[in-house]
C-alpha cells in the first residue's frame, strides 16, 4: 500500500526535541519495515528542507535530502496541478489548508492515494487516513 510523505511528520522524526518525535519515528520505521512505497511531491520537499534548514541547520537539512528523499517517490507539480490547487486553496476559508497541502490532496486523489505520513489535521479533513504512529 502506498503512503504519502508530508512535511510536519517527516519533521517530527528529525527533531528530537519536538513534542511528536517519538510517536512519528515509530510510524517511520513502521513504514519503512513494511516496504511501503513512500510518495511525496516536490513542493512537500521544498517546503520540508526550507523548515529543517531554518530550524536544524544546513547539515540536518543535507542528511534529510542524502539519506531521506530516496526512500521517496517524487511527484513532480505540474501546471495543470498548480492551478488546480490554488483553486482549492483561494476557495478555503479560515484556518485553510496550504498551498502546498493542497496540491498534496489533488495528487493523493489523482494517485489513489488514502494514507499520508502527516501531523497536519488538514489531511483527515480532506477525508485522508492520517499514519501518525
């Protein structure tokens, strides 16, 4: 079964000190002992690097792109994609998903995609079974 990779797990697993770390390194590991294929866009990646180097440093961000990101199958975010996306995302009201997110569930539908590797509570209101350990 396939497992779409957010940013707000895969950071709770980097860093030790956040409140979720233990919870989501388990839920990691699980994935990765089970062989599930792994699935994340290029805007979860961006958006994933950006955090870890501006919160853990250049290094925790050069481990997370050497050892991480090729246990991921990329999504590359096309136009049609993009504009998709902002549709939902310009539609939101308060307390919107992302961007970013939103692109996430277009290509999580697009896929079959039903499970993501995720803190973020958007996912389970976009109707997706949230992997959190």
């Amino acid at each position: 079964m396939t497992c779409f990779v957010d940013t707000s797990a895969v950071y709770a697993v980097l860093d030790r000190d956040e409140k979720n770390h233990a919870r989501a390194a388990a839920a990691w590991s699980k994935l990765i002992s089970e062989h599930r294929l792994l699935v994340s866009t290029n805007y979860v990646l961006l958006e994933t690097i950006s955090l870890v180097s501006a919160r853990l440093g250049i290094d925790a961000a050069r481990r997370f792109a050497l050892e991480v990101v090729p246990l991921i199958d990329i999504r590359w975010i096309d136009r049609e994609t993009h504009t998709r996306g902002l549709e939902v995302f310009l539609a939101g009201g308060k307390g919107r998903a992302s961007l970013v997110d939103c692109t996430s569930f277009i290509v999580m539908r697009d896929s079959g995609i039903e499970e993501a590797f995720t803190l973020d509570r958007h996912f389970g209101d976009a109707g997706f079974t949230m992997v959190r350990g």
